[in-house]
C-alpha cells in the first residue's frame, strides 16, 4: 500500500526559482497572469468611478448641487453621447500611435476628469462636474478598447477567452464595490463639516474615486513597462501590435471581413436587451408580479452578480473546447428563452388591473408561488447568457482580425455598442414612457406588455444573427468555430510560417548583393520599374574582378595571393 504511493516532492529552492523567472519570462503562463492582473486594474478606477452619482442617489445629487433631475442627467449624457464616435476614435489612435501611449494617454484623461469632479463636489459646483465628466469620458470607453486590445494582444491563442472573463468578473466588481462602499462613505459623513465644506459625505466619495483612478494609473505605467519589454524578449510578433503608423488606414476597416459586422449586429442586439432591460426591470417586476422594491432591486442585479462571479469560468470552458461562435449561438438562444418567459408568463392574477398604483400603494392579490417563481428562473437564465456571451463573442474578435488593427476593431465595435445603447431606452421610452412613471396613474399595462414583447424580438434577432454567423462562418473555413484543438494545430501552422519568413529575411540581410538588385532596389525607390537584367554567372564574376589585379600572361602562374577564387 505504501509502496503504491507516490512520495510527495519536495518544494526546493530551484523550484521557488523556476517559478519566479518563469515570472518574468513573457512566454510563459505566470508572466501572463501577472499582465492580466494589470490589464484588470487598467479600469477598475474608471469603472468604479462612472456611477457614484448613481451610488449615491439622484435626490441626493440634486439636492447638494441645487440642480434638477435633468441636472442630474446630464452627469451621464455627457459621459455617454461623446462615447457614441470617441470610442471608433481611440482605437484608430491606439493603431497609430501604438498602444502603450494610447491607453497612458486614455488612462490619464481618466484620472484628471475623475480630479476635476472631486474638486467640483468640495466647491458644491456642478458645472465644473460636467467638465470634469466631459473629461473623464474622453478617456472612460477607449480606455476600456485599450484593455481590449492588451488582452486579444497577450492572451491570443493562450487562454484568451478566460483572460476575458477574468477582466469582465473584475470590472463588475469595481462596479459592486462602489455600490456597496459610497453610500457607507456618504451615510458616514454625511453630516460632517470638513475645511468649510457641509455635507463632506459626497465629495469624500468622488475623491475615493480619484485615488482608485491614480491606482489605475500607476497599473498603466507598469503594464507599458513591462509590456515593452516583452515585445523586445519575444520580438516582432509582439512588436506589431505596437509599431503603430502607416498600417492602418480606412480602406484596412471597410475591408474587414462579414463575421466581423455580424458579430457587431449580435453585439447590438444582446446587449441592448439585456441592459435596457435592467434600466426597466424594476418596473416590469414590481408591476406584472406585485414584488415588492426591496425584493425587485435584487432581482434585477442578479446577472451582474452572476457574471462578476463567473465569467472567468466561462472563459475556461471555451478556451479548452473552442466554438466560439457555437457559444455566442447557445447564449442568445438564452437570452431569448428568458425573455420570453417574461413577455409570454400570464403574471400575477389580475395584476392589469391593479398596476399603475402608487409607489406606496400596498397590493392585497397574493401571487401564486409557482407564478413568483417564473421571473427569478428568467433572471438566472438571464444572468447565464450574460456571462457566456461576454466570454465567447470579444474573444472572436482578435481571431478574425489581424494584430495590428485590433485596437481600431475593439474601438468601432465599443461605438456601434454605444449607439445602440442611446437609441435602445429611447425606443424602449416611447414604447412604456419614462421608467420612473411606471407606478404612475398614467401608466397603461399593455405598454408594458409590448414593452417585453420588444425585449422579446431583440433576442431573437440576435438568436437569428447568431446562426447566420455560424453559416458564415463554417462558408469562410470556420476560424470562429473550430475546436480548441483545430485552433492550436492553426497557430503552430502560422508560428512555424512566421518563424520561416524572419529566417529568410535575416539571410537575405546577410547574403552580399549583386550589382543589379541593388541597382533594381534604386530604380524602385525612384517609381521606375527595374529593368536591369541579372548577370549572367561569368559575367557577375568578371564584373567583380579588380583592375589592379594582376593578370597572369600565357605561360606564366600568377602570384597566388592576388588569384581571384
């Protein structure tokens, strides 16, 4: 029995030593997992940052900044509505520039906004508040296409999806942090006076957010650092992504390939769903199921919580069985599936005939329990497609385009997102009327009810979409939805091409060049085609002998020193 064990090994200090270069070696997996941990701080300060004044309340804004709810609106607006063409902007920098001064460039903008608010909220002064968002948002969604593109950059072809949703899991909990940390902040010292400042609660908050961005901004100098040193260790593959310049040009976007828009019409679709969903989804519950605010918040931040919980492990599944456009097909087939749980449940008995009351206002119909038990099964459902989607559909971007025009890629369908998260509440709006009007004597059940039935058809259109993509797809020899193991044999096949061609080119540097290709390579600088013959074997031999030479007469043996060979 004994003899059948293995002894355990011994941890030695070759071992301990092993780990730590392998950490410091950019081919490997620990050197990498320390990048990711960068790449996740990269915009934990901007996300942690975007929705204090969502954390701390619109009454609460509006009454410490003497302004009205529009006012208070237009802290976002004027992050969002820019965000619609700086997005497409950032990452077309990002392949100029190159991507190390790109993101610090982005990241910093971050910061000095985030600055400028804190200042604004210890003056009590909202319009400095709107530059300083203004601001912020200039770098806010290129700072995440930059965060993008280190991740497709370091991780393509080595656990990408995972390292997706590992920055997906962390940026959602920057978001829950800051809904968990600012209102203790503002219930703290809400009634303190600080420096001549009443109510210091609120700008304690924003400046929290400052310093999260400042440790953001010190992640970004690291990653630059150290991502400058590995494109050195590993070469010119790294290198391209950076090299930035005359690559990129508009003709190189419009010539991207059809997966590509399709998984922008599905990156649309989803996402307008699930998120104006969410900014409704108080309402729709509390009215079609009687659910009380305190239960219907919750519910509505269960896909949130799931995906902060488990992208990464979704990210896993599919970096070792690969289909990614599978993935993205059986997440919207989710999505449509929970909708129409919604759309299509009878809800609560009566319950047209008793919504539109009072925010107050106490219902007496008891909802039978397994009625109650549909809207918590369809935000689980919910929460799933969130989670698997967001781990199978970016990845699939870095597959289909090349390295050097990712960050124009990411930074085009970060905007095409935008737009359609602006124009989606906007429709949803003229379906239902304002979501804070829902318990209104104004409100009419059977707009909410085609409210869910738009829901409904945005799903499955991207259900549609997704199927389309799969067609595509397997016509153009399935770089989206081949196996992991397919996948892996593709990149040895391009690495060992790669490794070929710079093999060439440091032989052809090496190889001395004849008289007529370097006179070739003149003509072609001057836009003139070559004409130039190659010489002949003889005459390329003769057309190298020296003058000075001597030439032996006939009969004689010349000096063996100066006998061209």
């Amino acid at each position: 029995m004994g003899d059948s064990k293995k002894a355990k090994k011994k941890v030695t200090a070759k071992d301990i030593a092993d780990f730590f270069r392998g950490c410091t070696n950019p081919t490997k997996l620990g050197h990498r997992l320390i990048l990711l941990l960068l790449i996740c701080l990269l915009s934990l300060g901007s996300y942690y940052s975007y929705d204090i004044p969502g954390a701390i309340g619109d009454t609460t804004m509006e009454n410490f900044f003497n302004t009205t709810s529009t006012g208070y609106a237009l802290v976002y607006s004027i992050y969002s509505i820019p965000n619609m063409v700086l997005a497409f902007i950032g990452g077309i920098l990002l392949d100029k520039v190159g991507l190390r001064f790109g993101s610090l460039l982005f990241c910093a903008l971050v910061l000095g906004g985030q600055v400028i608010v804190s200042v604004g909220a210890f003056v009590s002064n909202i319009y400095v508040i709107y530059v300083g968002r203004a601001i912020f948002g200039l770098g806010g969604e290129s700072l995440t296409v930059s965060q993008n593109t280190y991740t497709a950059k370091w991780f393509k072809g080595n656990e990408l999806a995972f390292a997706f949703g590992v920055v997906l899991s962390f940026s959602r909990i920057g978001s829950a942090i800051n809904f968990d940390v600012t209102p203790l902040i503002e219930d703290q010292f809400g009634n303190t006076t600080f420096a001549g400042v009443p109510h210091v609660g609120i700008p304690f908050s924003f400046a929290i957010g400052g310093l999260i961005c400042a440790v953001s901004f010190v992640a970004t100098v690291i990653l630059a650092l150290l991502d400058k040193r590995g494109d050195k260790i590993i070469g010119d593959k790294a290198e391209a992504t950076e090299s930035g310049g005359d690559k990129v040009n508009f003709k190189d976007i419009l010539k991207f390939p059809v997966t590509y828009w399709i998984i922008n019409a599905i990156c649309v679709t989803f996402y307008v769903t699930v998120f104006v969903f969410i900014q409704f989804g108080n309402g729709v519950l509390m009215e079609k199921w009687l659910f009380p605010k305190t239960t219907a918040n919750p519910m509505v931040s269960i896909p949130y919580t799931l995906a902060a919980a488990s992208s990464f492990i979704f990210g896993f599944i599919i970096d070792r069985i690969g289909r990614s456009a599978f993935f993205v097909t059986v997440s919207c087939s989710i999505l449509t599936t929970s909708m129409g749980l919604l759309a299509f449940s009878p809800g609560c008995p009566e319950w047209q005939t008793i919504a539109g009351m009072p925010a107050n206002y106490t219902p007496t119909v008891v909802c039978p329990e397994s009625e109650l038990a549909v809207p918590w099964a369809a935000m689980f459902v919910l929460g799933i497609a969130y989670t698997s989607l967001a781990a199978a559909l970016w990845p699939s971007v870095a597959l289909i385009i090349d390295d050097e025009l990712l960050g124009s890629a990411y930074g085009l369908m970060t905007a095409i997102q935008n737009i359609g998260l602006f124009v989606g509440p906007i429709v949803a709006g003229v379906i239902v009327g304002d979501p804070e009007k829902l318990r209104k004597d104004d409100f009419h059940p059977e707009k909410l009810q085609n409210l869910l039935y738009f829901f409904f058809g945005l799903a499955a259109c991207s259900t549609l979409l997704a199927l389309l993509l799969m067609a595509v797809d397997r016509c153009k020899g399935q770089r989206l939805n081949a196996s992991a193991k397919v996948m892996k044999q593709r990149r040895k096949e391009k690495e060992a091409q790669m490794q070929s061609r710079m093999e060439s080119e440091r032989v052809s540097l090496l190889r001395p060049k004849q008289v007529h290709n370097m006179r070739n390579a003149y003509l072609a600088k001057l836009g003139i085609a070559p004409t130039v013959e190659p010489l002949s074997p003889a005459a390329a031999t003769s057309s190298f002998k020296s003058p000075e030479w001597p030439v032996a007469e006939v009969g004689e043996v010349a000096d063996p020193i100066f006998t061209p060979r």
